[in-house]
C-alpha cells in the first residue's frame, strides 16, 4: 500500500457526488442520456480513486484527468 494522499480521497468524494448529482439536482427525469453519463462517470472516478489508494499508478491519474475533462463538457 502506498502513502495516503488528501487528494485521492477527494477523487473518491467527487466521484460520489457526480454519481448521485442526477438526483441532487433534479435532472434525473425519465432516466435519459445525462443521468446515465452522470452515473457512469461518477462511478468511474470512485473506481479509479479507490484503485489509485491502494496502489498509485501515472495510468490512474491520466485516467481521472480524461474523466475530469469528460465531466466537465
């Protein structure tokens, strides 16, 4: 296991909320392509988090950047 880092556990929490945003805010109604795509990614970036706890890798932190940048369009 590798050294804890404050923003793996961050990762870990922003995923959680992008995940559950469809119902945060409303936009979940009749379960279309945004609420699949907010889900999907969500779920995603707690993966990606939660592997990069245990075992840090550049491939990781690629990964979460390209979900980032996904999140974001």
């Amino acid at each position: 296991m590798g050294k804890f880092r404050w923003q793996d556990a961050v990762m870990l929490m922003i995923g959680v909320w992008i995940a559950a945003s469809p119902w945060i805010f409303g936009f979940d109604t009749g379960r279309g392509i945004p609420t699949w795509n907010a889900v999907i990614v969500g779920l995603l970036i707690v993966v990606l988090a939660a592997v990069d706890l245990d075992a840090p890798a550049k491939w990781e932190e690629a990964a979460l950047v390209a979900l980032g940048a996904w999140a974001m369009l």
